[in-house]
C-alpha cells in the first residue's frame, strides 16, 4: 500500500530544512523535501514556487507532527545556556534570524530594490517575539 503524502511544513532555506528531516527520518517517519533542490539552485524562486515542502506519508503524519511540535516548543538559548526572552514582553517565544528592514536603511535599500526590480540589497537578521513583534538583537536582550 502507498502512503499519500501530506505537506506539514515549509521552509525558505534548505539548511532549516534537512536538519529537520534527519530528525524525521531518524525517528524512522517516511518524508522527503519537495522543491529543495530548485530553491537551492535559484533562491529568487522560493516566493514563486512556494517555499521547500516538507511532504510526510499519511501513516506517519501524527507521529511527526508530534516530533515537530517537541522541536518548536523548546525555547532559544544564547551561548551561556540561558533562555532568551524578549526584552519589552518577557516571552521566550522567539523568531531566530528574522530578517528585519525596519528603519532608514531598510525602507531605502527596498525602494532601491523596487526602482531596479532586483533583490534586496539590505536587511538584518534579528530576534522577533512571536507574542508581541518587537525585533532586537543578541546586544539588546
């Protein structure tokens, strides 16, 4: 009997991705990435094409979602070992390498990449809450 396959994830970038599936695959779960090797080769398609797809078969679905959500419920530790939380609300519910381009330089460099139809030149890769938006960096918690 053949499994369907569901897709239970996207991703924007491949490292993110196959770190996920060796946990999956590990654990025995039958999956595979769908549009990973297109995204790697040209990442300008990601938006085009969707994001990389984590596809799971059907009989594996509850125990990898089970695996999934065990990963995303662990809260982000800086080198020490401490929990982060966010510096306005005190949640540990935290985006790791957001890219952010709010401020001066952001909002130019993207009117730049809108005038020249190309990708943004500009962005910072920040913490964001989850609970409350607020973005900071590693020096600001």
């Amino acid at each position: 009997m053949s499994d369907k396959f569901i897709t239970i994830k996207v991703f924007d970038n491949a490292p993110e991705a196959h770190v996920l599936i060796s946990k999956l695959e590990n654990s025995g779960i039958n999956c595979y990435l769908h549009d990973a090797f297109t995204i790697s080769i040209d990442p300008l398609l990601n938006q085009a094409i969707g994001g990389i797809k984590l596809k799971v078969g059907s009989n594996d679905l509850d125990k990898a979602v089970e695996i999934i959500n065990e990963i995303e419920g662990v809260p982000l530790t800086d080198e020490a070992n401490n929990i982060l939380k966010c510096p306005k609300c005190g949640a540990t519910d935290i985006y790791a390498n957001f890219k952010s381009m709010k401020g001066f330089w952001g909002v130019f460099y993207s009117l730049v990449s809108l005038v020249f139809f190309m990708y943004p030149l500009m962005y910072k890769n920040v913490y964001r809450c989850k609970k409350c938006e607020y973005e900071f960096d590693k020096k600001s918690k």
